[in-house]
C-alpha cells in the first residue's frame, strides 16, 4: 500500500485501486452505499455480458443521462459571478425600497452576462447584443434587472418578440449561420421593421464586439417607476457604468480571437475576479416625471428610444462589485432565473408594452427550463430573507410545511404566514383610461430620429466601423432586394452613410431607394460630442 495525497492505493487482483482512507471520503451511490469498484461493471464472467443487475452502473448511467437540461431560448451562453452592490446616494425622497435608500448597506448580487444568439456551446464574441442581468438579493425580496448592453431595442412591443428570434437564430431548414446578424433572415425581418433602425445603429457598433464583459454598460432599457411613501412615483431608467470605461475591439481582432479562444470573455471574467481584480460598476439613475415626460420629443414608453443625458441628466447612487467565481457554473450560473417581474416594494413598471410582455415570458419559459414551478427553492434563486405562503406540493418540492392549514385566511394556525398591508408590495396608483385595442399609440412612429443622433454624434472612425460592418454583414445576405431595403432605411438616417454601404456592396448609385424622409426630430448631439466628431 502506498500514500498519494491522503488516499490510499492497494493492488487487488494485478490493478492498483485509489481507495477511501486519510482524507477521502468513501466513494458512494445515491443511496449512500459504498462502491467497492469503480472501474469495471458486473459481469457474467470476465468476458461474458454485463448484468442488469448491475444497480450501480444503472445509477451511474441513468443519471448521467440526464444531466443536459434545455439551454436557454435566448441569452445561451453566459457568464456570471457573485458580488454586492452598495448604495451611495440615498433615494428616499423618491422610493422606500430599502436597497434604494440605505446608505452603505450592501446587498448581495449575482450577475449573468450572455450572448443572445448563439446556443450555450457557442463562442463568447460575435457581433451581438450583450446581456446584463443582475439579481439584488435585497432585504425585501429579490429585484432582478435584466438589461442589456445597449439602451434601446429592436422592438417596441412583445407581440413581435418570438418574430425577432426566429429571425436572428440560426434558419430552421440548415442549422447555421449561428451568428446573429450576418444572413438574410436577420435583414430581411430588419429590412420590414424600421422600429428596428435606432437599434441597429448600436448593432453595427463596436459595441457588440466588446474587449471585455468588465468594459461593457448596462441598461435596463425599460422606464420603470419608483414609488415613495406617499404613493407619489416617479419615472425612473437604469443605468450600469464600467469603471474601466467602455472598450471594444475593432472587427479583424474580433475575428482572430474568435478562432484563437471561443470562451475569450468567460476566461477574462474568471482571470480577474479568482486574482482579486475584482470589476466594478457604477450605477445610476435617470429621474423624471410625467410633466417632464410630456415635454420630451419622444414617448419614454418607447423602448427603441433612449433619453438623452442631455435631457434627464445620470445620477450615480451606488456601485456594484463582483468578486465571487460560482463554485459550480451549472448550480448557480445555468440555474439561476432572472425574470423582470421580480421587484421590491417601492419600484413598479411602467406601461412600456415591451416590458409588459416580459413579465410573462420569464417565468413561463424557465418552468420548462428548469423542469418545476419550485425552482424558487434551488440556492441561487431563493431569497435571502425569510419567504413563506401557502403554495404547497409540485415537483421536486424541498420546503416541508408543518401542520394542517395551507391556506389563507385561517383560524386554525397562529403561525402561518398574513398579509402586510402597510410594507407589502403596492402597485402605483395610476389611472387608466381609453379604449382597449391592438393599437400603436402615435408617439411611437418616429423610427430615424434617434437613429440618426447615435449616428452623427460617433466619431469619424466610429462611423467609418459601422459603415464597414453593414457592408459586411450585408455581404453574406443572398436576397438583393433585402440589401436595397437596407440601403434604403439607411438613407433616412444618414445621406453618406447610405452612400458608403451601397457602394461596399458594389451598387453603382442606390437603387430604387425611396427618397429620405424629412427628420421627425431634428436632435442634435451635446456640443461636446460635435466636437469629438469632427476629429
Ligand atoms: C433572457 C434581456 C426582451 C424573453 C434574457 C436575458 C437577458 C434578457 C439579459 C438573460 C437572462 C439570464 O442571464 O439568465 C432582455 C432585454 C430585453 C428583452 C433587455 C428588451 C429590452 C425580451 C422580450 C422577451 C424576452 C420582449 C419576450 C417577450 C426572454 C426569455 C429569456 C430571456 C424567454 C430566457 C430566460 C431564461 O430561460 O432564463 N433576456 N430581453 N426578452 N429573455 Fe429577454
């Protein structure tokens, strides 16, 4: 017998066997019984059939088996971490949730940043959108923010939602491209949805090629409300900001490090948090009221539009820290579920109807992810305070209620859990009026305004990067006529930009393109950013 790192070896039968022993503990099944051989399965003689009754491999296998549970139908491949936010500046005046309004308390968070596109397997860093979803395990419920990288979407309601990602995954009859934007199906969906210009322009940015998941901003895109004491709410937009800085990559290092290292930005992530180079976050607020609100060129409701800073200005309130690596990627990073219906008293929705689809789909699709209305229970989804109601029984259920009553009101119990009128969770009152109907309202029919303003206020070599990537990706689309539709949306954002792509794509002059609308909304960058363009 010999040592090797605690355990011990034996030689049975001519082979040298690790068994329990020193600091081991015994190798078992399921059911707790020790496994005298791992290496070989019950058989009828040496070479004779395997047994059926051989439980342990069965056990083994069978488990085995199923280890695999459906990824993700968006947002596949990820990356999270643990961490804590802390508040800065208190927000009392405006909410009472309490993550928003104590000062130098610090919550403690787990963060998920994702691809949309690609399956799990996929590579970390192709041109597409990146998701930013944090859970605040706060004093008073999970809050879950489930942004994205980018401030706008490509869609202003969620009835157009499953359009969208058919369009962008891979095509139904051959299985590829995996990337998200350069086939026809992703500009022919684009090319009939102009909502989804502003959008787009953020696309061909280099801001979908990112140098690191630790230099990229988060939005929650949506506006949402925060509720004081008094009932009284106001608007209110989220901002993450790197303090890093925003870094990207330019499109041939994209390519290489491709090829070089699909899981570039998951190792980057992992690098520096297990060395103690933990990323950080500022968060922030844009703050506004209805009266404001009405004042602005735009309808806030709309989320293929942003505010500009020069509108409602950031406010930093806190930052967020991630200094915690998962100890198991599948426990925590592939079984943790975001959903944006998951909110605090204090904070509320607002009628984007983007959003209010959200808060459907969610927990809808995570019930078939993860198999079981009590996924609630798996550690990296439960809350950190006490919860307790009178759900009872389901797959896989791990809470044991005691006693007889499971249900409210009750008079049989005085343990069992009531309602809190005065902290629970209120919705803001608002009043409704109008008529029901599928209607758009007309605030939302401006789709080029703010697509030109990202434009025009990039830099001379930023604009030069998303000309190049439209000619790219417009390239790989087989269908003329969806390039020429293209073509044409870009014409009413940007005359040159339009003129540029057209002639990458080898047209002579733009064909049979309309002639450009004239601006809704004729926005310009701040002064400063003018400045910067002109270098
Ligand atoms: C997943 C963001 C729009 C349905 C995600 C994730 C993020 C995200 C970050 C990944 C969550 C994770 O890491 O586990 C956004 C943003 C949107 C948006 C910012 C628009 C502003 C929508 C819409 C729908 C939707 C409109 C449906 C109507 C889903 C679904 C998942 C998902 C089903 C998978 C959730 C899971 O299996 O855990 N989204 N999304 N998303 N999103 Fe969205």
């Amino acid at each position: 017998d010999s040592t090797l790192q605690g355990s011990l070896q034996v030689a049975v039968g001519g082979e040298i066997h690790q068994i329990a022993g020193g600091e081991h503990q015994a190798l078992t099944t399921n059911q707790g019984v020790a496994l005298s051989d791992n290496q070989n399965s019950l058989r009828a003689n040496p070479s004779g059939p395997t047994l059926g009754e051989d439980f342990i491999l069965r056990e083994k296998i069978t488990h085995f088996d199923h280890e695999r549970i459906p990824e993700r139908v968006v947002h596949a491949r990820g990356t999270g971490a643990h961490g804590f936010f802390e508040l800065t500046t208190s927000l009392k005046q405006y909410t009472t949730a309490r993550i928003l309004t104590e000062v130098g308390e610090k919550t403690p968070v787990f963060t998920r940043f994702s691809t949309v596109a690609g399956g799990a397997g996929s590579v970390d860093t192709p041109r597409d959108v990146r998701g930013f979803a944090v859970k605040f395990y706060t004093k008073e419920g999970n809050w879950d923010l489930v942004g994205n990288n980018i401030p706008v979407f490509f869609i202003q309601d969620a009835i157009k939602f499953p359009d969208l990602i058919h369009a962008v995954k891979m095509e139904p009859d051959r299985g590829f491209p995996q990337s998200a934007t350069a086939h026809d199906t992703f500009w022919d969906f684009i090319s009939l949805t102009p909502e989804s210009m502003h959008m787009v322009m953020w696309i061909m940015s280099d801001r979908t090629i990112p140098r690191s998941l630790r230099m990229i901003e988060g939005f929650g895109v949506h506006s949402f409300r925060l509720v004081n004491d008094s009932g009284e709410s106001t608007f209110v937009k989220f901002h993450w900001r790197p303090k890093l800085g925003l870094q990207s990559t330019i499109w041939d290092e994209t390519v290489k490090i491709s090829g070089a290292d699909q899981d570039f930005h998951r190792r980057d992530m992992f690098d520096a948090i297990t060395s103690g180079n933990f990323p950080e976050w500022e968060f922030a607020v844009q703050l506004f009221t209805q009266e404001e609100a009405d004042t602005f060129p735009f309808d806030h409701l709309d989320p293929t539009k942003l505010i500009p800073e020069e509108l409602v200005p950031l406010k930093v309130i806190g930052r967020m820290v991630l200094d915690r690596w998962p100890n198991n990627f599948f426990a925590e990073t592939e079984q943790i579920a975001f959903c944006p219906s998951h909110l605090v008293p204090g904070i509320d929705f607002s009628n984007d109807p983007l959003l209010q689809g959200r808060l459907f789909s969610y927990h809808d699709t995570q019930l078939s992810r993860l198999g079981t209305p009590n996924f609630h229970q798996i550690p990296i989804n439960a809350p950190k305070c006490p919860f307790s109601n009178q759900q009872r029984d389901g797959h896989m259920q791990m809470a044991q209620q005691a006693g007889r009553v499971a249900y409210e009101p009750n008079s049989l119990s005085g343990e069992s859990p009531r309602e809190t009128p005065t902290n629970g969770f209120h919705s803001a009152a608002v009043t409704e009026t109008g008529v029901k109907g599928r209607v758009r309202a007309a605030s939302f029919a401006d789709h080029y305004s703010q697509a030109r303003l990202f434009y025009i206020s990039q830099t001379a070599y930023e604009q030069a990067h998303i000309a190049s990537a439209l000619v790219f990706e417009l390239s790989k689309v087989e269908h003329v006529h969806v390039r020429e539709a293209i073509v044409g949306h870009l014409r009413h954002i940007d005359e040159a930009l339009a003129q540029r792509v057209a002639a990458g794509l080898g047209f002579g002059k733009i064909p049979n393109a309309p002639v450009p609308a004239r601006p809704v909304q004729e926005m310009q960058p701040s002064p400063a950013l003018q400045i910067i363009g002109k270098m």
